[in-house]
C-alpha cells in the first residue's frame, strides 16, 4: 500500500513541477505575441502597424502585477478548470479550441502506436524465434536503417512520392469535402487525408518495437523454462507463443503505455507539414504564435498523459511482477 | 508454424487494404481534376468557381466567426466593406462605400455615404452604420486596429458624427497622414455590433455584411462563398463562388497552382519562373510589384556607421544586383536610394533625381569607388588587412541576420563577403527571428536587414524609417531602427502631416528623398514585392505587370471587380 | 519531439534483465574488443563510422570548395563540377555536406558525452541511495525532466543566446535527453550493489562517492558504453531534426541545416533532387552504422545475444 501512496504522491508532486515550468519556460522566451501576431498577419515584408499592436496588446489584456503574481493568479484559474483564452483564436477559450483538434489527434495516433506496436512486436518475435536467419537479419537491418531516418525527409519523400508524384493521397488537411460525422463519405475523405501522415508516423515508429522485443525474446528463449519446455517435446508453436513471447511482451506493454504519453511531441512536426488538424499542429503553432494561454494548455496536457501512463506503467509493473516493485520505486 | 501464416496473413490484408486506398483515392482525385477542367469554360461570361487559399491563418477549423476585428476570423476580405480602396503601388483612391471625402483644413475629413447599399439581410446601409462602427473603437480600444482615436499616424479624432449622407471625422490636430489607415476600416451594422457590448468578443456566425459574397457552407476546412446577387456593384462580379481552403506551405503552394487547385496566391513561393511558370507559360503567371524597399539598417549610433562617409562608401560597396538574384531569384530590381519605389513613384523625385526616371538613383556596384571613398575618409588598413576607424581604433562588427528566414541570411552572407572585400572585418551572427527584434528594441546591434515601407502616406511610409519619433522603444518595434534623428526631416514630416495640396506633398517629400540620397541613413538593396501568382484557364484580368492597375496582395477587392471569365 | 527520447525505450529493456550476466561476464575469456568484433553488424558499423571520421578529418581535401563561399550561381542543378548543385546563397551543397559530416560527428561526441555524465552522475547516486531522501529528490528531477514537452524548452534554451554555436546545441540536446538513461542506470545499479565486492569495498571503509564511482561503474563498463553509443546516437539525430526546425547552430553548417535550406528553396518543387536527397540518406547511414556498433556493445553485457 505504501508502495501505491508513495506513487500516487510523487505524480501529484510532479504535476506541480511541470505546471510551474509550463508557466514560466514560455514567457522567459523573447517576443512580445501581440507584435508576433501583427507581423504574421502582416507578413515579412511590412511595417509593424503600431495602433494594431496596442489594440490587440488592449484585446489579449496586458498581464498586471510581476510574473510572481501572475503565476498565483494562473494556478488559482487552474484550479478553477479556467485555462484562459487563446491569443490566436480569440474570443474562443483554449479547451474550445483544443476540443475541435483532440479527436484527430487520439485517432490518428492511436491507430499508428496499436498498429506499429502489433506489427513491431510480431516482427520482432518471429524474427528472434528464427534468429540469425534471413528474415531476422532482413528486419534488424531494415528496421535499424528506417528507424534512423528524419520523419521530416520522409514526409518529404512521402508528400512528393505518393501525393505529388502519383497523385494518390491527398497531402493537406484532415479532410476536404465532406461534413464531419460518422457517415462514409467522411470516413473515407479523413482516411484518404490521414493516410500519408500516418504512413510517415508508421515508418518511424515499430522499430523500436521491433528490437525490443526481438531482444527479449531472444533471452527468453535462452531461459531455463522455455529449454524445459522443449526438452518436453512440446511443439515449437506452443513454446514461442505461449512460453516465450508471452513473457517477454511484459516490458513491451509497459514501454507501449510510456510511449503513448509522449506521443504528441511527436505529432507536431508531422501534423504540421501535413497541416492536419490536430494537436500536434495546434502546438508548433501555439509556439510560433506564443499563444502562452494555448501552449500551457496543451504542455499540461501533455504532461498529464505522459505520467498518467507513466503511473498506469508503474503499477502495472508492479501488479504483475512482484520483483520490480523495489527495483522500479 | 502457425505464426508465420497469421504474419503472411496480417502483411496480406494490410497490402491489399493499401491498394484498395489508394486506387480508389487516385481516381477520385483525378476525376475531381477532371471536372474542374470542364467547368473551367464558363458559362456566360461568368466564372463558375476559383479557388483560393484560406484566409484564417490557424489549423483549427470549426470554429466559426466571421467578426472583421477578431485577430483571426474565417473571411477577411469578402464580406465586410471598407468606405474606400486606396490602391497602396498608385496610391489612386476607388470610392466604395462612401463616394467622395473632402478635407476641410487639415484636421476635419468628410466622407460622403454612397446610397443604396443593402446590408445582406435586406436592410439598408446608412451613415449612422459608419458612425457607430466608428464610435466603437472609440469606447472599445482594442477593436481601433488603425489609430482612429489615437495618436498613432496623426492628430487623433475627437468626433465622428453624420449629418444627411456625410460622416464627418474632426480631429484634435493635423491629421493628413491618418488618412491611409482611416479608409481601411470595415464598416459592421450598427443594429447587431452596436448591441453585443466589446465587439472584439463577439462571435459572429451569421455576418450580415454589405460585401460582394454570402457564407454559402462551411464544413470546418472548406469554405463556399456565393455571390451576392444584391451586391452594390454586382455587375462587375463575375465569380459565382469561392472556395477558401488550407493553409499552405510555399512548396504545397506551388503545388496546388500547378495542378489548377488554387487561382491565384500572393505567398512565397520558390523560384517562381522556373517552378511555377516554365511549366506552362500560358496558363501561369507570375507578377511581383515593388512594394517597399529591402534595405540595410546600420547602427547609426556605433562607430563606423555613425560617419555619413562610410555609410556612401558602403552604398556603393555591396553587390545588390547579386543579393537580390540569391534572396528573390533575381525577381525584384535594384532598389533607388532615394527610398521610393520606382518606378512607381518617380513624379515625386525632386528635379535634381528626376531624370531618366530617377536612374541616377538607383547606385551600381562599384567596389573601386567604394574603396576610394574609404581611403579618401582615413579608414587605412592595419596589419592585418582590415581596415581601421579615422582614430585608430579597430573595426570588428557583426550582421545580425534573422535564423531561418533563408532570403535574408542569403543577403547577410552576400553583404558580409562584399564588405570584408573591401577590408572591413564583418562577420554573419545568425539569431532566432524573435531575439532579432529584440534587438531592434535594445539598439543592441551594428548592422542587420529592415523593411522600408513605401504606401502612400509618407509620413508613415518612408517617413516611418527617418523620423526621431519612430526610433524603437524599450517595449515597441518601430520604424526607425538604425535610429536617424535629423530636425530638418522631422520639420518635413510635420509639413506633410498637414498637407493636402499634391505640389506641397512633392517638396515635402522631396526633402525625405535629398536625405536619402546624401546622408544615406539605410542603403536600399532591393525592392520588397507584392505578389500575384495566378492562373489564367478559368479567370482574366489579373493585375500584372502590363496592366497593374492595383496591388494584388492588398487589394483583392478591387481585382475582384475586374475579372472575367476566361477565353 | 521524436528525436530526442528515441533510444532509451529501445535499449532499456534488455539491459535491465541481462544486467547480471554482463556484469560475471565481461570479464570473461574474451576482450572487449573481440566480442564487438565478433558481430558482423558492428563490424560493419564500425568501418562506415571509420570512413565517416575519415572524411570528417580530410574534409579540406575533400571537399572541391570551402563551404562558405558563395560565389557559384544559385541553384545550380547536380553537375560534374558541383555533385549535389548548389543552394540559394550559390554555395557547393557536397562541400557543406562533407564539412558537415564534423558537425555531426562533433556532436554524437560531446553531446553523447554530456548525456552519458549526467545520467550516470543521477542514475547512480540515486540507484546507490535508493529509499533515501537523496534518491526521491534525483528521481523527482530526473521525472520531471521526462515529462517536461521538450521542444518549447528547447526553444526557450535555444533562443536565451544570440550566438547559437555548437557547445550551445550540445548543451540544448544533453539537458533534454539525459533522463531516460539516468533512470536505466538507476535500475541497473540496484541490482549490483548489493553484491559482494560492493559490501567490501563498504567494510574497507570506503566512501560512497568512491564506491559508486570507482567500485561500481568499472563493473557496468558495458552498460555505460552502450548507453553511450545510444547517446551519441541520439544527439547526431537531435542535432539533425533542430537544425531541420531551423534551430540548429548558426555558425556551422550541419546536414540538418542543408536539409532545411533545401526545404524552405523548395529544392524538389525545383528538381533539386539531390539536394534533399543525400543529406538525409548520409545522416541515416551513419545513425543506422553507429546502432549497429550497440548490436556489438550490447553482446559485452547479453551474451544471449552472441551469433553462433
């Protein structure tokens, strides 16, 4: 029990932390956002319009009182469920905003880390089951080389290969022309747009899996148990599915549960190139913007997923494997 | 082996749900191609459709506000009028929703309202709806985009009232130079923003608008615009609907207009003449109109900058054909260093420049002379073949570049090997674009790249680059960042801030133009464009550079009212 | 931000489940250097990384032009005298890319060193006090530090100094990474320091400082190589993906900064082809030689993971 307090206190301590980073680490960058925000509108190439700076600076409300007493003040809307208003879609509150993007977000990646972790795990299994044979020299290499590579240069290739080039997927957008909702014209225009951002996040992605587990596995069959188990005769199909693999899918499923939380840091580049409508891009925006009200909002969020998978990880680990409860406190 | 018949299956299904994607998205995307081909005809001198890209520059769709004085809202141009179109290259004034204006001395403006005007919801336009919009920013500063009520441009207003179909505007001063930013305000019904308290938290999802288009759909990324048939001036529009959609980056963009799903586009592109127009000549085209001046902004408080003589020398000394070929793909010309945008302006250059269209403006790259100018000043040569100050003192200086912006860093490495040419000690320090302008706050820098505007009121326009006032402040990015402070161009800007009669506004800025020309505060390199990048298959009569009847990036209302359908 | 946090997931399983073997093992029959070289991967990883630091080293005689020297015309498409064309600036694109095999080798070498310190300082302090108050502040830091959202930090690090050199980047990039593997070697010292040498160095009347630093990590050396190799690893590819989001180092060109430049010409809407394509297939040569060095570092401390 003390183990679970003890976890649950940490989490709450952390929270803390990263709220109060999240406060200060964007308004310690330089840049004022009512002047970013004129100069964007405006372009590159012309004069900041001072009486529009002092109008949105007078729209947006000039903080009062030192940083110190800002951050009071942030925490005590926190507390109160108020995230503020965001710079760049004003008069609409952040979670409005963050409403309209979530779902794109939770679904695209939530389809990409089920479907890399499924295949990443598979290849990865069957390659260490068979290992130092062909298939499993093919998938190290092949899966060592993809994984190095930039997600950016491969959206590229992806964008101009497949989009461009073929014309096959559309390259902008979550959708196009069709009414969201659960009708098949909507289906199918968000999954012809969401098709190459996807791709590109899926490339990346089950490499990880794919070592990992082959790995393990690769140690496991080493182990006493599964050597037993086939000095018993049973067939090899029982022995890696139900021996081997089995156990060694343990680190596996809590490096999933890890990696779903900091999955979104991972979105906004990809989101962005694509200028598909979610999170990812929400932040690489909120960033350029310094929508500070928009960017605490999301890094909270961010936060929050991350450690929540972390706790869920964390006992997991514990509730299945009585060793670790020491080792992984 | 039952594992590696489930895995063959798994591979199987996936491959074959790939292909059955992809077929089928080809071919939908292709067919839709193909249907916008045969639309492209038209049908009675009218244009079915055009495209364009979005103009809410954010990722979230689905929120819907249309509120001209939101920072961001889903339609900026189409819906919400201006009382009139000042056309920034001419700078020749089209009457839209008022007719006529008049100055009265130079602190009472008076607009007469053009009659007959309907609000979309049938209603009619009347000079009280100008009033109350105007009144608004009084009472609401943050809605006051272009200084009305205060004293950013000029004197600021002290009243707005109708009387009969005029609206009369009296200042508290001369207020000549507000002129240009008063026009631009977008005029909303008094009977709903009058209601809603601070109209720039008003969320307006169904605008009642007095402007060429109607909301006609909008499904959280595209939006349809239909004509409004009741339309002032319905005539002259001869598009049937626009569709806004995406934000683009400059590669996508290309891309889009290639393929004929966007119309026209006035963003960066990359080399416009080899991606965009080589492809097909006849189709696509491209015009860039000098639209300000890219210029170099020394510090003038820091040695050796402060030296009026080192300045001519670097006039001279920096290879702006050369910079503008690597920032602009040699688009835009050489930039006069009279600080005008020629030839657009060249009847204001006083007799002196004036000849040949101001050409003795426009400095050639002449290292030699550039040289001379600085042996002739006392800069000698060390050692170490750098050059030193009059006193003695060595030169060490850096370019502060923005990190990132590839065209500027293009310039800065082009500037920086021209100067060490000619042995001063220059390096390139590359910051993120927001320490840049911190810096232009601070002062805290010898050299970097700045924007002269050009526009047509030149108090704000060139005058924005020289005047004492327009120095930054700790807090506020203004104009005059290399910080040029002479009582004499002050006076003139004063002048003109009262000045209505063109033959006085000529030797004003004449005074603006000598100044340039012999105290070289900034050294122009090339002109800044507004650009038009546009397709021909579906609509004609694009501003271009043989017929630039307005500037294409500020001034779509006008083009709006020049197209017609293609032949 | 991807680039950052990508090796500790990867690596920390294994590592933790052979950490006991590794340490009986290393110093077996076999040297070092033998069992690396054992691995056909590693071989090969190390003679591309060797062919790497050679061009790093003769890159003035590489390399046809300096890099900085901009008087080409622009744009220029891949040609006999310019193999990869030449960028917006009119500089040589080979040129900047052979000079920029240093920046990225420079990089993988401090920053990995960097990150690898810092781990280990936290990892095994923390590991070595566990239950104690020593340890709940470091695994609270080092907690923190995975949770934070990295890029708006970097960005903020990134934009605190005007002049963006190298030792900033490698800064940027160690303070962002080093977390992962601080809690890897937390776990693995629990594991070893309840063995007997450690319980004798105790006796002996050594001090913790010494026992952790001097006992101890002499007996992980193979943990503390691979988790160097995966650091440098990371930081080539961090470098590469800020210098892509154009915050990389102004005063070098790395081959991120030439994939950015090509992007923001738009090189392939302009044919430019070789322009975005051999820098990122350069880099991923490299990153995919130095992983497969870890395939043999990783045997020293898993001998399951031996060929034959």
């Amino acid at each position: 029990m003390k183990y679970f307090l003890r976890k649950v206190g940490f989490f709450v301590l952390t929270l803390w932390a990263v709220v109060t980073l999240n406060f200060f680490i964007p308004r310690l960058q330089p840049g004022d956002p009512a002047e970013l925000m004129v100069q964007k509108l405006a372009g590159k190439n012309a004069q900041l319009n001072p009486a529009q700076v002092a109008a949105i600076r007078d729209m947006l409300g000039t903080p009062t009182g030192s940083l110190w007493s800002q951050y009071w003040q942030y925490l005590g809307q926190l507390a109160h469920g108020n995230f503020g208003v965001s710079y760049t879609y004003f008069p609409f509150g952040v979670m409005q905003v963050i409403g309209q993007a979530f779902w794109w977000t939770v679904i695209l990646v939530t389809i990409v880390q089920v479907l890399s972790f499924g295949i990443g795990v598979l290849l990865g299994a069957f390659a260490a089951w068979k290992r130092n044979g062909r298939f499993d020299t093919a998938v190290t290499l092949v899966s060592t080389f993809v994984g190095t590579l930039q997600p950016f240069w491969i959206a590229l290739l992806l964008i101009y290969g497949l989009g461009y080039g073929l014309g096959w997927f559309a390259t902008s957008g979550g959708y196009e022309d069709s009414t969201p909702g659960f009708n098949w014209g909507f289906v199918y225009d968000a999954i012809s747009h969401g098709f190459l951002p996807a791709l590109t996040l899926m490339i990346v992605t089950p490499v990880g899996w794919v070592l990992g587990m082959r790995n393990t596995m690769v140690l496991n069959l080493g182990e006493d148990y599964v050597r037993l188990a086939k000095a018993k005769g049973l067939p090899d199909k029982v022995v890696a599915l139900r021996y081997a693999a089995r156990n060694a899918l343990l680190p596996s499923v809590t490096g999933f549960a890890l990696a779903l939380g900091g999955v979104l840091g991972g979105t906004i580049l990809v989101e962005t190139v694509f200028d598909y409508p979610g999170l990812g891009r929400l932040m690489g925006e909120a960033v350029g913007y310094k929508d500070y009200p928009m960017l605490q909002a999301l890094m909270l969020l961010t936060a929050v997923a991350t450690l929540l998978a972390n706790l869920v990880a964390d006992l997991l680990y514990g509730v299945l494997d009585p060793r670790a409860r020491r080792a992984q406190a | 082996m039952g594992l590696r018949r489930t895995l063959v299956a798994v591979i199987a299904v996936l491959t074959s749900l790939t292909l059955l994607t992809t077929g089928c998205a080809g071919s939908r995307l292709a067919h839709e191609r193909e249907a916008r081909r045969n639309h492209s005809g038209g049908t009675g001198g009218m244009i079915p459709q055009l495209n364009l890209p979005a103009e809410f520059d954010a990722s979230v769709g689905g929120l819907v506000n249309y509120n001209p004085y939101a920072p961001q809202q889903l339609v900026k141009t189409w819906l919400y009028e201006p009382l009139m179109v000042q056309d920034s290259l001419s700078c020749g004034v089209t009457p839209w929703l008022a007719t006529k204006y008049t100055w009265v001395g130079s602190n009472k403006l008076i607009f007469d309202i053009r009659q007959g005007v309907k609000w979309s919801d049938g209603s009619a336009f009347t000079p009280n709806d100008v009033v109350t919009t105007l009144n608004l920013m009084k009472k609401y500063p943050a809605m006051d985009v272009n200084g009305l009520w205060t004293s950013a441009f000029g004197a600021p207003a002290t009243s707005v009232t109708a009387q009969g179909d005029q609206v009369i505007i009296t200042f508290a001063g001369p207020a000549v130079s507000k002129f240009s930013s008063i026009l631009g305000n977008l005029i909303v019904p008094a009977k709903i923003y009058g209601k809603v308290g601070d109209p720039t938290k008003y969320v307006d999802k169904k605008p009642v608008s007095t402007g060429p288009f109607l909301v006609g759909s909008y499904n959280g990324r595209r939006l349809e615009l239909d004509r409004n048939p009741d339309y002032w001036q319905a005539d002259k529009i001869k598009v049937q609907k626009l569709v806004l959609q995406g934000n683009y980056d400059a590669n996508q963009a290309v891309q889009m207009l290639r393929n004929g799903d966007l119309d026209f586009y006035t963003g960066e592109i990359p080399n416009p003449i080899k991606t965009f127009v080589d492809p097909n000549p006849q189709l696509n085209h491209v015009w860039y109109a000098p639209n300000g001046s890219t210029v170099l902004a020394p510090n003038l408080t820091r040695k050796p900058f402060s030296d009026v003589r080192f300045r001519e020398a670097m006039a001279y000394g920096v290879n702006k054909q050369q910079a503008s070929l690597k920032a602009t793909y040699g688009l835009m010309q050489v930039a006069s260093q009279s600080g005008l945008t020629l030839p657009a302006k060249k009847d204001l250059l006083p007799p002196g420049y004036a000849l040949n269209g101001g050409a003795s403006t426009i400095l050639a790259y002449d290292p030699a002379k550039a040289n001379q100018l600085l042996d002739a000043a006392g800069y000698t040569k060390g050692p170490d073949g750098f050059r030193r100050n009059p006193d003695g003192s060595p030169i060490k200086l850096t370019f502060a570049v923005q990190a990132g912006f590839i065209d500027y860093q293009a310039v800065a490495d082009e500037v920086v090997s021209n100067l060490r040419a000619l042995g001063i000690d220059i390096s390139v320090v590359a910051s993120q674009p927001d320490s840049v302008d911190a810096l232009k706050k601070t002062g805290d820098f010898d050299i970097m790249i700045n924007y002269m505007a050009a526009g047509c009121d030149y108090v704000n326009g060139v005058g924005a680059t020289l005047a004492t006032a327009q120095i930054p402040t700790k807090t506020t990015i203004l104009g005059n960042v290399e910080r040029y402070s002479n009582p004499t161009v002050d006076q003139a800007l004063k002048n003109l801030n009262g000045e209505t009669d063109q033959a006085k506004v000529k030797d004003e800025v004449g005074v603006l133009v000598n100044t340039m020309m012999t105290q070289y505060p900034v050294v122009p390199l090339f002109y800044a464009p507004a650009r038009a990048i546009y397709r021909t298959d579906k609509a004609a009569g694009w501003p271009s550079a043989e017929d630039p009847y307005c500037n294409p990036q500020d001034n779509a209302r006008i083009w709006m009212t020049r197209l017609s359908a293609a032949k | 931000m991807t680039v950052v946090g990508a090796d500790p997931m990867a690596e920390s399983a294994p590592e933790q489940t052979g950490v006991a073997d590794g340490a009986k093992r290393a110093s077996g029959p076999d040297p070092w250097y033998k069992i690396i070289w054992s691995s056909k991967k590693a071989r090969v990883g190390l003679i591309v990384l060797a062919i790497y630091i050679l061009v790093a080293i003769f890159a003035p005689l590489i390399a046809p032009y300096p890099p900085q020297q901009n008087t080409f015309t622009p744009l220029l498409n891949a040609s006999w005298s310019h193999p990869l064309g030449t960028n917006t600036g009119g500089q040589d694109v080979f040129s900047q890319l052979v000079y920029g095999s240093r920046v990225s080798l420079l990089v993988g070498v401090l920053g990995g060193t960097l990150a690898t310190a810092i781990a280990l300082v936290i990892g095994l302090i923390s590991g070595y006090t566990e239950g104690t108050i020593v340890d709940d502040v470091l695994s609270f830091l080092t907690n923190v530090a995975l949770v934070i959202p990295v890029l708006p930090l970097i960005i903020t690090l990134v934009a605190y100094s005007n002049v963006r050199g190298i030792g900033l980047i490698v800064g940027v990039i160690a303070i962002t990474s080093w977390a992962g593997a601080a809690r890897a070697k937390r776990a693995q010292i629990i594991t070893l320091r309840n063995r007997d040498f450690v319980t004798a160095a105790k006796f002996s009347g050594e001090g913790p400082w010494r026992i952790v630093f001097f006992e101890i990590m002499p007996n992980m050396t193979s943990l503390v190589a691979a988790a160097f190799v995966g650091a440098a690893t990371g930081a080539i590819g961090a470098e590469a993906g800020l210098a892509v989001l154009g915050l990389g180092s102004n005063d070098s060109v790395s081959w991120g900064t030439i994939l950015y430049q090509a992007d923001a010409a738009g090189a392939i809407s302009q044919g430019l082809f070789a322009w975005v394509f051999v820098p990122g297939l350069v880099l991923a040569v490299l990153i995919t030689a130095m992983s497969f060095i870890n395939f043999g570092v990783d045997l020293l401390s898993n001998p399951h993971l031996r060929e034959g």
